[in-house]
C-alpha cells in the first residue's frame, strides 16, 4: 500500500477523533514605528499522531508544540521559559482559545517525492515499504504499523491517559 493511501485510511479512522490546531507565527508590520507583538495565527486543524501530523489533504512532520494563554507578567528563571511564554501569548493574540494546543515549526512532507522513492523526513521507503523514522534514537518502522499504534491510540486512550 501506497504512503498516500494509508494516510487516506487514516483519516477516515480519525473522521471523529478531536484534532489539535496549526499555527504559523506572523510578524505585524511597525505602526508609526512602534512594532508590536508577534502573532501566531491559524491556518486549518490536523490530528497529532507522534512525530507526524495529518491534515485533510496534506501530511506535515511535526514541529514545536504549545498552548495558548494570555500573557501573564512575571518573572523566569530560564530565558527559554520566557520565550515559551512569550510564543503561548502569541498564539492567544493570534485568535486561539486560552489553552487550545497549537502546532507551529511544522514542516509539510512531500509524498510525491516519497513515491518517487526519495525521503522526507521523517518519511522514506525502506526496503519497498513506506516508513517512518519515529525517534531520534530508533530507527524506521513501516508507516502502516506506526499509524495504526497512533490511530488506537488517539481513538481509545489507555485508560487515565
């Protein structure tokens, strides 16, 4: 089976599991030569399985996740703290719901190039299979499987997940 078609099994076994939104980051114009706060804006849903991300029509390898808040004043003792804080604030600017999970960083795959037989990462064909690369530490496991864990496990959560 084609990568195509088994992300298209995929999603009619996802139609009725909750999605998660995806955002890109925007930076307004200056007025008067004041700038003002980065945004991070919509820009459709997809369901979140692992280190990938599928859409209605496209598939993306997933990139930095986060939650909106409203942007609370207060002090860090990490400067990463305070642009993870500042990137949440961002995305409340941007429209999303105070504590909606957002998507940003993501990065759309090529499955033209796939069935072409050239990679995209995470994605490669691995002995005539098309695979996913899952872990920083593992190795390519065939996409088939990797979905159906993902699916199962988005469908019917272990319990107290």
């Amino acid at each position: 089976m084609s990568a195509r078609e088994l992300f298209d099994e995929a999603r009619r076994m996802l139609a009725d599991a909750p999605r998660e939104a995806l955002g890109r980051e925007v930076e307004p114009r200056r007025i008067l030569g004041i700038g003002r706060g980065s945004r991070i804006t919509p820009v459709g849903s997809v369901w979140h399985l692992g280190v990938l991300l599928i859409g209605e029509d496209d598939v993306f390898a997933t990139g930095d996740i986060l939650r909106s808040h409203q942007e609370v004043r207060r002090g860090y003792p990490a400067e990463s703290q305070r642009r993870r804080a500042e990137r949440s604030a961002a995305a409340f600017r941007g429209g999303f719901p105070e504590g909606a999970t957002v998507h940003v960083g993501w990065r759309m795959l090529d499955l033209v190039a796939l069935e072409r037989g050239e990679a995209s990462r995470p994605l490669a064909i691995v002995d005539g299979e098309p695979s996913v690369h899952w872990s920083a530490s593992g190795g390519y496991m065939p996409l088939g499987r990797y979905l159906d864990e993902r699916v199962a496990l988005l469908t019917d959560p272990p319990h107290g997940a």
